[in-house]
C-alpha cells in the first residue's frame, strides 16, 4: 500500500494489486501471470470496486464492442482469473457473482 500512495497507478484491494504503469498483477506479493484480457478485466474491476456490473457491461467495457451473448465469453474469463488470484477459486474473495445481476469485486481492506 506504500507503493499505492506514491504512484496512482497501483490500485490495491486486499492482497491484490494491480499496477497499472508496469501491467503488472500481484496477489500477496506474488506476481500472476494474467492474458491482455484477464488484466483488462482485472482492472476494470480494480477501478469499480464494489459496484456490480452484468456480463454484457463488463464485456462491452473490456472488448469496446456490443456483447450479443457473450455472457458465456466473460464468464470462462473470470473463471481463468479466479483461479489465478483466489486460494480457493470456489470461495472467491475478490470476484463475486451477484445471482441474477453479475458480477462484483469486493472491497477489501
């Protein structure tokens, strides 16, 4: 969190951060290795924090083109990022499924 001060472009939440200058991820100091895509979405949510957003929304924000469908396209993607990022993907701490609305990451201290 000292880094985060400092340079605006590290976000922390957590145990994550996401610094935006280096694309780099880390999760409890340990760098994650994450696709263009994962770190697009990563950072999508870093910046809108426990806001929850459907997955056409976080598709159209992350792609810049109309969803049509693309529920499932989001979903494997988070599913990928989950099991990078959490200790127990089936338990997730950060990305969180709202039922029926979409998807949110927590605010974490």
């Amino acid at each position: 969190e000292a880094e985060a001060a400092k340079n605006p472009a590290v976000m922390v939440n957590g145990g994550l951060e996401l610094d935006d200058g280096a694309k780099r991820v880390t999760v409890d100091g340990q760098e994650v290795s994450l696709t263009p895509v994962e770190y697009k979405i990563v950072k999508f949510f870093m910046e809108n924090r426990g806001l929850v957003f459907s997955s056409a929304q976080i598709y159209e924000s992350v792609w810049n083109e109309p969803s049509y469908g693309a529920d499932n396209i989001v979903a494997v993607h988070i599913r990928h990022i989950r099991e990078k990022i959490e200790i127990n993907p089936k338990e997730p701490r950060y990305i969180k499924v709202i039922w029926g609305h979409g998807y949110k990451m927590e605010k974490l201290g």
